[in-house]
C-alpha cells in the first residue's frame, strides 16, 4: 500500500500532488462498489432524447467517471442542452446508438484531455447488438435506429446509466425497483436510494431492497372499478407506511352474478402480498347474516387485486380495511 498526496497541497521543493493522486483524494467523497473502487453514474436524473434530425439532444447533467480503484475519479458535466450528431438510419436493417460521455486524459494514452460527449455506431443487422464505448466513459442511453427512421424522435431509446451519489447520501434515480439490478450494479447493505418512478425511498438490507419511506398517496375513487352488478361508492389509497386503505359502500340489487365474483379489481401498486379474508357482521351490511370478502394476492392463487364478496341478495355491503402491502 502507498499513501498518496491530497488535494490542493503546495508542493515542496521535492514533492507535490499528482493528477492521479487528486482523483484517488476525490474518490474518497463519491460512493463505492463493495469491492471498494468508485461508483461511477450521474448525480441527478439525466434523460436523453431524440430530436427532428438525425442527433441526440442530452442535457444538463454532472457525472463521476472513472477507469477503476487505481485512477480515482473525475467529476465533470455539462451545463446546458447539447446535440451529439449522429450517422442516418441504415439502408436496411438496424443499428445500435450508444450515447456516452468520456474525459480524456493524456496520462491515460488520450490524444488529449477534452471532454467527450459523444455516440458509438453499432453495426447494421436484422439482429443489432450494442458496440463497445471508450475505455473510462459512461454510457448515458442506447438507441435502436431502424430504416424505416426519419430522425431520432422515431427510433426506440432506452436511459441505461449507472447513478452514484456523495459517500453516505441517497442516490435519485428516475427508474423503478424493476430496474434497480441493472443500472444500480453491486449494491451494498446501507444504501438508500430514492425512485422518482415507484415514489419511494428504498434501503438495501440483508442483500434486498425493503421500503424505508413512500409518499403519500391521495385518495383514488373505487367506483369506476366496480363490476359485476356492484355499485355504490368507495376510495382506495396507500399510505406512507406502506399500507393500502380501502374505504367503500358497495350496493347490489342482488343477483347470481354478484355472489363470490369480483366486486372490484385493485390496479397494480395497490395489491398486497397475503389474501385476505374479511369477516362483514351485521351493522355493516343490509342482511339478516354476516357476509364475507376475500382480498386476492397479488401473486399466487387466484386473480391479483381482486376483491370478492360472497352474497347474493340485495343490499349494501361496508368495507374499510387497511392491509399491509410490504
């Protein structure tokens, strides 16, 4: 092990700090992968987009790049919109786009130091893959362009890039969980990341992402999910502790299709890991015995997110229940 010199020390008449070993003393205040080198990805959400000819318009965005543990880190943007030209669609077939952002560096056999935001053109085939980008660049997004393309607004883009964030802070990302394992690669027990997709802040515990804190969901009206025969009025919500609210007067006039058919189907984001069982006693319904419901899984047996209730006779049902979504 050698120690290396930090930032913004005059030098002596013998000794002073190298490029290298500022980015190394950088490294230091940006996440880290678990095997300890940097975290390279943009500090806040960045998209790319396509525009009416033939470039990408990229924003303004701030990026911590960096070639491995031995190089540090360099800390760079842009800021402001910029175009990055790109080649026509092909004659046939297709090609990948890979928009990327680079700083070169002549200690690092660069022909020089400039910052690079550019797009690696992949080969044209019926079946394209994505050409390799520059040693020590950051892949922002990733473009399809097909012949029938008449600029880059109509070829299919996809944001990939990797986010980090300061030592210790929450990452922002613009993605939703689903995404998580491919654009937040190795990531360590402790950290927190913020989607602005899902509207939730998760933690990494035990190797898997659990809800530390979501927003809270205002109320949605029930009544239009109704079906069935069912009628009436209700509302649904989730709150920030990761519970679903379902507040509703259901009505019937009571036929074959109401009894133990979906009253209603709870949209995705609403349905809860476990079903169930609801016991309705007399003073919430309208009969002379007590009814029950079944709140459906959102995985396993049964149709997810629906919500039976087992009579036929005419009358008003009344739910409000609250059940644990995590």
């Amino acid at each position: 092990m050698t120690e290396y010199r930090g930032l913004f020390v005059r030098p002596d008449a013998s000794q002073g700090t190298t490029p290298v070993e500022a980015r190394k003393s950088l490294a230091g205040m940006f996440s880290q992968l678990a095997d300890g080198s940097p975290r390279a990805g943009l500090l806040a959400p960045a998209q790319v987009t396509g525009t009416g000819g033939w470039a990408y318009s990229v924003p303004a965005f701030a990026v911590v790049l960096s070639r491995g543990s031995s190089d540090g880190v360099v800390l760079t943007g842009n800021d402001g919109t910029i175009s990055v030209p790109t080649d026509p669609a092909p004659a046939s077939g297709s090609r990948v786009d890979v928009v990327y952002v680079l700083h070169r560096d002549v200690d690092n056999g660069d022909p020089d130091s400039g910052v690079e935001v550019g797009v690696a053109i992949g080969d044209v085939s019926g079946t394209p893959s994505a050409p390799s980008i520059p040693t020590g660049a950051l892949a922002l997004a990733g473009a399809i362009v097909s012949a029938s393309d008449l600029s880059t607004f109509d070829s299919q883009i996809e944001q990939t890039s990797t986010y980090t964030s300061v030592a210790g802070g929450d990452l922002h990302v613009p993605f939703a969980l689903a995404e998580f394992s491919t654009r937040i690669p190795d990531p360590v027990d402790g950290m927190r990341v913020w989607s602005d997709a899902d509207g939730i802040l998760y933690v990494r515990v035990g190797g898997a992402w659990e809800t530390a804190h979501q927003a809270e969901d205002p109320w949605h009206d029930l009544a239009p999910l109704y079906e069935n025969g069912w009628g009436g009025t209700g509302r649904y919500r989730r709150d920030s502790a990761g519970n679903l609210h379902v507040q509703a007067r259901l009505t019937t006039v009571g036929t074959s299709s109401t009894g133990a058919n979906p009253a209603f189907t709870l949209p995705e984001g609403y349905r809860h890991d476990l079903g169930t069982f609801m016991r309705l006693p007399l003073g919430t319904n309208s009969l002379s015995s007590n009814a029950s419901g079944y709140f459906y899984p959102a995985s396993g047996s049964g149709t997810p997110g629906v919500v039976a209730i087992s009579h036929n006779d005419p009358g008003y049902v009344v739910i409000n229940e609250v059940i644990s979504l995590l």
